[in-house]
C-alpha cells in the first residue's frame, strides 16, 4: 500500500509539473515551475550548464529534431528543441520545447515590438487637394510596410530633420485624376470616367538621397504590395508629397512592427480515461475540431480514438454532457509552445525569429554586463 501511494503522488507531482489541466470550471496547475523547491525531490533550478548539455550542447546546433527525452536525477527532463511545422506564404509555425513560459514570451514580444523595419516617419505635403486630411493621409502612408532590409540601414539621430543616406529612405507620390475623354457618356464606371481615381501603394516611387544609388545597386525598394489603397481622387484633385522613411521599433509606434500576428499557445494534451465506444463514440467526435478524435471500427463496435489533439482549439464542448465529461482529461503540455508568426512582408518571418534571438541575447548580454560593472558591497 506505501509504494502504491508513493507511485500514486509522484504521478500526480508529474502532472502538475508537465501538465496545465482544464477542467469543467476552472484550470489547474498554471504556475511556473522553473525555479528550485517548488517539488520535493525534483531539482526544478535553472542552471545553464544543465540545459546545454541536455539540449544544445548534446547536438551542437540550435535548431533540431529530438527523437526522445534524457534523464536527469529523479525526473525526466525534455531537451530543447525548435521543430519547423510549416513555412508558407509569409507565415511560419514552429515547436519550440524545453522552455519556461517567461522566454517563450520574451520572444513573442520581442517580435511584436523590438524588431526593427523601415516605415513613413515624416511626409512632406506639396499640394494636396483631395478629400482625405493631410493629417489623415501621413497617417496612411505611414502604415503602409516597406520592402527594406532595416540592417542595411542605422537608426536616425533625434532631431536630425534632413536624414542621409545611411538611415533614411525617400519616396515620392505624386499623382493627378483626369477626365477620360473616349470614355462613354452613358457610363457610370469610375474606372471609367476618369484616370488615376484610385492612389495606390505602387505609385510611390523610390527617390535615392545621397549615394544611394552606388551603396544599394541592386536594391528595390518600394512598398510590399502594390495594391493597398490609399486614397481617391476625381478630376482635378492631386496629391503631391514626398515621404522619409526611417529605422524604428513597435515599441514606438505600431507602423515599425515587423509582423502582422505573432502568438503562442501549449501543446493540447486529449487523453481518454475509459473506452468509449458506439453513440458516445461518435457525440465524443463532434465535441473536438475536426480531425481530433477518430472513430474506428473494432469488431463490429465504434470506438473513440485520440488522432490528432494538436488540432484542437479546446472550446470544451465536452463538458456539457454529463455522460462524457468524465471520460476525457484535457491539458495542455506545459514546456511544449507551438509559435504562429505573420510577417507583413518586410522580412520572411524565419529571419524575424532569429532577429528576436539575437535581441534577447543582447539583453541578456547588457544585462550581465551591468552586473559586472556594480561594486559588491
């Protein structure tokens, strides 16, 4: 009876340090656990020696597949990993495993506010005779994301009203609506009637300041897309301005961003407790997204299996049946952070990634240095 109690505690140690279980009211386990006697018998401490030679330093290389967890003194301990899902289209979905909550969400904000880009700081309106405010329309361009590589350029000195070469971009709009006279007279169309009603992105154009032209030879610099609208105009109206772009984080302003989402969430964890078979089989189905429970045909009866639980969103629709509530555990893996990351375009978003990397490194890095530089008393 002791070592069945004794094995009964230590598996429910084991989910409260692996596991963030939901349950019906309320979610349980949710704290960290990476600090030291927070369990008995666990050693839980952070030590950076440890976690190299666990993950990195066993591999050699920070971005892998491990196929299996190592064993460290009384538990086992996942080693470090950074598992690719999918890179497609701008967006890319990553594993990252082995980590406390805190740095999995310094990435995350990292990327929403400390990566750098190139965006409008300050437009220059010559004429403007359209509908939309001056105000109105510097706002506009200024969101609009711009395909520059912000590591080619440095950040521009405060108060520095011209700009050089070295930290600031210069684009010019300028644009006039006319009448189309072989339009037909009978015609209602705008696209019709007149020329350049709509003031798009791609009629900004890149005016090279300094030498510009000799430091980026190759470069195209412009707008991501070309067809973000940015005003309409009818004929007689123009806008005539000349914008700068300057190097900058989201820290300062949203338009610096470099992604359009970047989020996390943990790995779900769906376990079934009995057998659930026939009627129930299939109600357990239609309570998960598609593609998570799977109902199979064993012996003439349906029975529910747990095929995907990575699919799940966890809406925990089973919980309003009374006669399936008691039958499935869900949670969610504590360490294991599944990342969503959305570039707007500027940057492919593996390489916003290993920009965060490199800025919480540089941190870390001030921060030890810091350190070093304060007397002890």
């Amino acid at each position: 009876p002791l070592a069945a109690a004794a094995m009964a505690a230590k598996r429910g140690t084991d989910e409260m340090r692996d596991r963030v279980v939901l349950g019906e009211f309320g979610v349980r386990n949710v704290h960290t656990t990476d600090f030291p006697g927070n369990y008995p018998g666990y050693e839980d401490a952070w030590d950076q020696r440890r976690f190299e030679e666990v993950g990195l330093g066993r591999w050699g290389v920070g971005v892998y597949v491990c196929p299996h967890s190592v064993t460290r003194g009384a538990c086992p301990v996942q080693a470090f990993r950074v598992d690719i899902i999918r890179e497609e289209d701008g967006a890319l979905e990553f594993d990252m495993v082995g980590i406390d909550a805190a740095i999995a969400n310094a990435f995350r904000r990292i990327l929403l506010a400390e990566v750098p880009t190139m965006a409008v700081e300050k437009v220059f309106v010559y004429n403007n005779t359209s509908i939309v405010q001056d105000e109105i329309l510097a706002h506009r361009l200024g969101l609009i994301p711009i395909r520059a590589d912000p590591r080619l350029f440095e950040y521009r000195n405060q108060g520095d009203e011209e700009g050089t070469e070295i930290d600031t971009l210069q684009f010019q709009l300028k644009i006039k609506c006319s009448r189309n006279p072989q339009a037909a007279k009978e015609s209602s169309d705008p696209n019709e009637l007149y020329f350049n009603h709509k003031v798009y992105s791609k009629h900004m154009t890149w005016v090279p300041l300094g030498n510009q032209t000799d430091l980026f030879p190759d470069a195209d610099f412009r707008p991501v897309h070309d067809d973000i609208l940015i005003a309409l105009l009818r004929p007689g109206q123009e806008i005539d301005v000349l914008m700068h772009c300057v190097k900058g984080i989201g820290k300062d302003h949203a338009k610096f961003s470099p992604v359009a989402t970047a989020s996390y969430r943990l790995l779900p964890d769906i376990t079934l407790l009995q057998p659930v078979e026939d009627e129930a089989a299939e109600m357990l189905q239609k309570c998960f997204s598609p593609g998570v429970i799977e109902v199979q045909n064993i012996k003439g009866k349906k029975v529910a299996k747990v095929a995907n639980a990575r699919l799940d969103t966890f809406s925990r629709e089973v919980f309003r049946h009374d006669g399936l509530k008691n039958l499935v555990r869900l949670a969610r893996v504590r360490n294991h952070y599944i990342f969503s990351v959305e570039s707007t375009g500027i940057l492919p978003p593996d390489v916003l990634v290993s920009e965060a990397i490199k800025i919480l490194m540089g941190k870390c890095q001030r921060f030890l240095n810091e350190l070093d530089s304060v007397p002890m008393e």
